[in-house]
C-alpha cells in the first residue's frame, strides 16, 4: 500500500477542482451553515409546474381552508429539496450526496421564513471513501422542526490508499 497526497499543486494546469470540504476537516458536532428559505405562494405555483403536482391545497386558498388551514401549504418535496441544497451546498462540488431520507411531521406556510440546518453525526472511511453521517431538518419560525431527517455524503479525503 502506498499513501499518495490527492492535493496536486498543478490543480489549475490540469484542470483538477479542488475541494473546499475535505474529510479530514469534518468532526462529528459540526454544524452546517443555516439556509433561510423564504417561501411565498408564487414560488410553489412555480414549484407545481416544475414538479407537475398539481395538488391544490399548494395553490387553491379556498381548498387550503376547507382542509382547516389559515392558507395554502408548501409541497413537501420542496422542503426535501431545500434540505438536499443545504447539504449539497455545503459539500461543494466535489463532495457526492449519498443519501437522503425525510420525514414530513407538520405543516409549513408560505410567507413565513423556515430555516434548514444540519449537523455532523457520523465519520468513518469505508473502503477508502471518506462517509459523513448528517442529521437535517427544516425549522419554522416557532423553533418546530416540522421536517426531521438524515443524509450521508462522501468527502474527498487528503490521501488516497491504494
């Protein structure tokens, strides 16, 4: 076996993209920086035809109401989306997000800010590949995490075994 740097100081000549996270700089406890999200209806009528889901609680105020709500409510695949933009923004480009899994436990309304965050849970290298455990979730303003969940991400490690 031979350990060879993976931080090639002709990274510009070649092309190569260095990572702005690299493994070895991740420790369990670590926070990612908050994403404040500000979602109003027009962005989940934009969401309902990016997404084709047409679901009319997102869209219909008088559906939102007869379903008891005060108005109409974000799609939930959205917030699943600005949990996977948290992450993947803070794994960069070449960080690869493995998994992610979410679980909707309330209700989020346009018009009031929600805030995704994350933290570290887990480390380990698995057959050279350099695997961060993270717990997720978006927040609404009553500090409720109304959308619990967790992700693995691989980092590029500073050192290669081979």
């Amino acid at each position: 076996m031979a350990t060879i740097k993976s931080e090639p100081d002709d990274a510009v000549e070649t092309g190569t993209e260095l990572p702005t996270l690299w493994f070895e700089d991740v420790d369990v406890g670590n926070e990612l920086p908050e994403l404040i999200k500000m979602p109003d209806t027009r962005q989940l009528v934009m969401y309902a035809g990016a997404s084709q889901d047409f679901v009319a609680i997102h869209y219909d105020l008088n559906v939102a109401k007869a379903a008891g709500h005060p108005t109409v409510i974000i799609h939930g695949a959205l917030k699943s989306a600005w949990l996977a933009e948290l992450v993947s923004g803070w794994i960069g480009s070449t960080g690869r997000l493995l998994e992610l899994d979410v679980s909707y436990r309330a209700i989020d309304f346009p018009g009031t800010p929600v805030t995704c965050l994350g933290k570290v849970t887990g480390t380990r290298i698995e057959n050279g590949v350099g695997l961060v455990e993270l717990e997720i979730g978006l927040r609404n303003v009553d500090n409720v995490i109304t959308t619990p969940g967790r992700a693995l991400v691989s980092l590029p490690t500073r050192t290669v075994i081979s």
